[in-house]
C-alpha cells in the first residue's frame, strides 16, 4: 500500500501520480522509495506498455519537503539523497517509456522527477524552478546534458521561474501546451508510445542511456548524494531551513561544519 503516491492502472498505460497534495506533492524518503517500487511495477508487468508521471491537484510536485529535512539527521539525509537518485534512475533505465505531464509547478526535486521520464508534456501556465542553492544545498547541474552549461547555471544559480513555453524553447521539455489541450497531449504521445515494439523502445532508451553515462550522467548523479549531506551540515544549510521556517531572509555566511569551534 503507497502512501505518497498511487497507481491508477488503465489497460495498457499506467498513471503513477505523486499523491500527496496538502504539501502541493513535495518529495520525502518515503516517496522515494515508494516511486522505485512502482516502477519496478511497471516494468515488470506484462499489461503495462507505457507510464505516465503526474500530480494530484494544481501541482506537479513542490520539490524537497523541508519537515522532513529539517528533522532528518545525517543517517536520513544520507539515506534521502540515495533514494532520491534511486528514484530518478529507475525511472530513466525502466525498459518501459515514461511520459511526464506536468500539470502545474516543478519545484527542484520535481524538476529532476519530470525530465528523469522520456518525454514531457506540461500545461503552459506551469514553471520549472531549481531553489536548490537558495535552501542552502547544491543544484547539480543534470541539466548541462540538456539546456547546455550557460542555461543550466542560469537555472541553478538564481533560482529563477522558467515557465513551461521558455522551457519548451530551451529544450528542457518536449511539449508546452493551454490546459484545453493538455490531456490530448499526453494522450498523444502515451497512445503512440503503447503501439510500439516494446523490445525496439527498450533497446533504444538503453542506447540513449548509455551515451549520457559515456558523458558522466550516471556519476553525476551518484556523487549529488554525499554532497547533499554534507551541505546539509554546514551552517548556511542549517539557516537556510531555519529561516524558511520563521519565514524570513536567511543570513549566509559561507563557514565551513565546525568552524566556530576552530575558532
């Protein structure tokens, strides 16, 4: 039984939503690990020829879930940045495609959840943005292999909106398309997608996936984690959740874990 996402199972394309609307579908431990067992799921089943990743409501997914981070120790955080690039690698390597319709905002960890799936379809009122550094942690980059080195830093380094037309343009997503058209879309590319051999799709993404682990894809993601952790130990990574809770600017000042003690 998930508790953060679901599976809504229509013949030959499955929805795997991210379910957990009343904190716009931000991402914890727990679905982490919940989206690699679904899709395990959806490789593993015959009936399933195509996968769909979305949210519940007005929300794609609102990225990292600060409750969770802010009482997590060491031990999960650690735990947390395996899992979430358990998550996102499952999803690239699954033999089965995965179409994401990104149905409102992408926040950080849900920009990298949308373009870990093969295509993406969002609604044109939708943004991608990576607040990443403005939490206090690094934003890796993964998109240098897309957007190229300049727009992925842009997008890193001041967090900014990219709304889903600019994204299109950029080539972060496939599509950008009015709400009135958006669940043609998917449909679109989910009906095509369900008629093709599958071993041609599997042999395909496996090729494309091996080039971007040619060019260091995978180790990029794989080093992401204990960076993550460690980031999360240093005080502007402890202000920067500190102040999203109190609601107030953070006041950052570069100190290395442990420096006032050297002090």
């Amino acid at each position: 039984m998930f508790k953060s996402i679901r599976i809504d199972k229509a013949g030959a394309v499955w929805r795997v939503v991210l379910n957990r609307p009343e904190v716009r579908n931000a991402h914890d431990l727990d679905m982490f690990k919940e989206l690699v067992e679904a899709f395990d799921e959806v490789e593993n089943d015959p009936d399933c020829r195509c996968a769909v990743l979305t949210g519940a409501g007005d929300v794609f997914c609102a990225g990292q879930d600060l409750r969770f981070t802010r009482s997590a120790d060491a031990r999960a955080i650690d735990a947390y940045g395996r899992w979430n690039v358990a998550a996102r690698q499952r999803i690239q390597r699954n033999f089965k495609p995965a179409v994401a319709a990104v149905n409102g905002a992408a926040i950080g960890g849900g920009v990298y959840l949308a373009t870990a799936c093969d295509l993406v379809v969002a609604v044109d009122t939708a943004y991608f943005q990576m607040r990443e550094i403005q939490a206090g942690n690094h934003s890796g980059g993964a998109f240098v292999f897309t957007v190229g080195r300049a727009r992925s830093l842009e997008m890193s380094l001041l967090g900014r909106r990219i709304p889903a037309p600019q994204a299109q343009a950029w080539g972060l997503i496939n599509r950008s398309v009015p709400a009135a058209e958006f669940a043609a879309a998917v449909d679109d590319y989910v009906n095509a997608l369900a008629e093709l051999p599958p071993l041609a799709i599997r042999y395909t993404k496996n090729a494309t996936n091996l080039l971007l682990d040619m060019a260091g894809f995978s180790s990029h993601l794989e080093a992401g984690a204990p960076m993550q952790r460690y980031l999360g130990l240093t005080p502007d990574g402890r202000e920067a959740k500190v102040a999203f809770a109190e609601r107030r600017k953070p006041r950052f000042t570069g100190e290395y874990p442990g420096a006032a003690d050297r002090d």
